[in-house]
C-alpha cells in the first residue's frame, strides 16, 4: 500500500448502500493494541461468515491505537470473505466512542459489539442473532458464567461490577456487561445519545426495551493484556455514578444532616465542659472542631457539585463524541 493511501480513501455511509445489498448481519468490533490476534480475529470472523444464513458485515473502529492494528486490518481485509469498514479515530476517544462509532456506521439489520482478543466464543454471537431474528428482545447481553483470566483480574472484575450493580444499577447481571447485540430499533436510539463522560453498559438499561441475557464462559486471552487498567475501571465507575444516580448528592446531604446532629451533641458537650469547668480556655476546642469538621464538609461538597457542573459544561460544548479521520468500505470476495 502506498503512503498516504489510507488518508486518502473514503467510504460509502450506510444510507448510501443499495437496500438490496444491505447486509443482514452487522459486528462491531473495536480495535485498540490488538496488533497480534488481528489475524486469529479475522478468521474467526471468517467462519462466522460462512455459518450465518445471511450477509456479514464486520465494521472495525480503531481507537487511536498506537500499534500497527490499523495498518495491519487495511492490508488483510481486501481477501475477506465477508463486507468490512475500517474506521480510525484520530486518537484514542474510549471505548464508548469507539462502540458508538461503529454502530453508527453499520448498515446491518441486527448487530453485535465484539471484543477483538477473542475471548467470547463464536456459538454466543449465533445466539445473539437468532434471538433477534426470532424477535425475542431488542437487545441482548452476554453474561459471563465463568472467566478464564488470571485470579487478580477475576477479582478486580468480580468488585468492580459488584459495586457497579450497588451504586449505579441494580439490574446489571452479577457478571457484568462486555458484549451484546440488538436490533435497528434499539441501535437508532442508543446512537442518537450526544452526551459525554457517559456509560455505554448503563446507556442500554436505561433504555428499556425487551432484554434477554446469554450465558457464556469467558476464554483465556491468547495474545497481548487487557488495557482495562484500574484508573480507568475508578473513572469508568466514576462517569456511571454521575451520569445515572443522585448517589453524591444523597451522600452530601445525609453527611451534612448527620454533621448537624453531631454539631448539636458537641455543643452539648462543650456547654456542659464549661459548666462544670473541664475546659480552661473557653470556646477553643469547640471553635476548632467545628471550623475543622464543617471546612472538610464543604470542601467534599464543593467537590462533588463541581462534578456535576463540569460534565455539564462538557455537554454544552456541542462536540463530537469521536472524530474519524479515515473510512473504508471492503466488498466481500469468498475464497475459492
């Protein structure tokens, strides 16, 4: 491939498509330092392709990753037996992003988000669609039944979603949420969400719609490690809680009423201690402790009320929620 080639090349939009070659089947698949299972993943897909009673369509969005993913995809997939797009954002915008950005663009009738180390089985997404072609849901989760990661990941995942279904939703399965599929009715008002610093796993509950949930156990990873860091399991957590509950402000105010209590029995106290002489210098512990209690207790308000205005204000500003600065369109060429 020339350089160049790749900024150069631009694809067709899915209203573009002729309805009579519409692909039935859509897999989102995002792609972030996934370099080294880029070829496991495409002939996974590729037998995918070769087992569904309808067209496939795999639409590949590289998040700003710094490995040679985009490069790696862009040579490979004019061989595929199935239709594809490749989209690359112009720096890594998250995974909210990159889902989104995919589901924007594809141009199926039923779709899936897929993780590209594949470690989902393929018999999961067969379900995914045949609940969907049956019309059983509008939207359907994979739930993990069993994990082959290693014992500090299982852990850390087990906490994290713990925590998720206590203070953000209470409907997320106890495994958490990594895939699902739905259909164009869910997929149309998913992608029409503008907001930013949001929650895709919490986006689909609060949609509604018929759900269902498969159940599957997690593989082990075959090549590289997960980028699913702590920091980013605290802001992910974070941008839930909130973009979906009062949870904060609950927690201000019962601290404050509680501060008021405790302010009142102190005051007894102090009162009392000055009665009966216990304290010397008159009015110093008191005026410290609560000129201490009560600085901490702004300051942890000022905090999270300065949450909440900053994602505001993120959400004013109007701008996307990804740039793409390329996109693809490859036809399906079946091996002879």
């Amino acid at each position: 491939m020339r350089p160049g080639a790749l900024e150069e090349e631009a694809g067709l939009s899915a209203s573009e498509l002729d309805p009579a070659v519409r692909p039935h089947y859509s897999i989102i698949v995002n792609v972030y330092l996934n370099e080294d299972s880029i070829p496991a993943l495409l002939s996974r897909l590729a037998e995918m392709a070769g087992q569904l009673d309808g067209p496939l369509e795999v639409v590949f969005t590289v998040d700003g990753s710094p490995d040679q993913s985009l490069l790696v995809l862009a040579d490979a997939l004019d061989d595929q037996p199935f239709s594809s797009r490749l989209l690359a954002h112009s720096r890594n915008f998250g995974a909210l992003a990159a889902s989104k950005t995919g589901l924007t663009h594809a141009s199926g009738r039923v779709f899936a988000v897929m993780a590209a180390d594949l470690q989902e089985p393929p018999e999961l997404y067969y379900e995914f669609f045949r609940v969907l072609d049956q019309d059983e849901a509008d939207v359907v989760f994979g739930v993990r039944d069993n994990r082959a990661d290693p014992a500090r990941t299982a852990f850390a995942a087990r906490v994290f979603w713990a925590l998720y279904r206590r203070l953000v939703n209470h409907e997320v399965p106890p495994g958490g949420i990594d895939v699902y599929a739905c259909n164009d009715n869910f997929r149309r008002h998913l992608v029409a969400f503008e907001e930013a610093n949001s929650s895709l796993v919490a986006l689909t509950l609060w949609l509604g719609f018929r759900r269902r949930t498969v159940t599957y156990d997690r593989q082990e990873r075959e090549h590289g490690t997960s980028s699913w860091s702590f920091k980013k399991r605290v802001r992910y957590l974070s941008d839930s809680i909130f973009s979906f509950t009062d949870l904060p402000i609950r927690l201000l105010l019962g601290t404050g009423t509680i501060g008021v209590f405790v302010s009142v029995l102190l005051a007894v106290l102090v009162v009392a201690g000055r009665l009966s002489g216990a304290i010397d210098v008159p009015g110093y512990a008191a005026t410290i402790v609560v000129i201490a209690f009560f600085a901490a207790l702004n300051l942890c308000g000022l905090g999270i009320l300065g949450a909440y205005v900053w994602r505001a204000f993120e959400n004013t500003k109007g701008r996307p929620g990804a740039v793409v600065m390329l996109d693809r369109h490859f036809e399906s060429r079946p091996k002879s």
